[in-house]
C-alpha cells in the first residue's frame, strides 16, 4: 500500500509539471528528476518514521518487551 501511495503522489506531481507546462509556468528546479527525487525522499522519510515508531513502542511501551529487557539485564546480555 505505501509503494502504491508514492506512486500515486509521483503521478500527481508529474501531472502537475505537465499542467504548468501548458499554461507556460517553468520552473528550472520542477523536471522529473526532481520529482523521483522528492517521492525517493519522502518515502525513505516515511519508512524512517514507521520504524522509530516501531522501535520505540517495542523498546518503552510494551509490558512484554519490558519483562524482556528486566530478565536480560538479569542475565547480563544488556547493561542497564
């Protein structure tokens, strides 16, 4: 599902450039290297997010990962 959003916000992004193009709005920065490069970005960004997320839910939230990390620092595998 994320790979088809960042197709569809490139798609956007690209009709947008074809569109000023045709009113003859140009932009020297707005081609579609710069397009690919802003969906690359954006969704390297996303794909960050969702997994500090991950970590910190699974790090600080869960009672589970919790009891884990107490018996590991029990058996000395982690410092504390």
């Amino acid at each position: 599902m994320k790979k088809d959003t960042f197709t569809l916000l490139g798609g956007f992004l690209t009709a947008l450039l074809f569109f000023f193009g045709t009113i003859g709005i140009k932009f020297d920065w707005f081609n579609e290297a710069s397009i690919n490069a802003f969906v690359l970005v954006v969704s390297a960004f996303v794909a960050l997010v969702v997994n500090v997320y991950a970590v910190w839910k699974n790090t600080y939230t869960s009672k589970k990962a919790q009891l884990r990390k107490k018996a590991l620092q029990k058996q000395g595998l982690i410092k504390k």
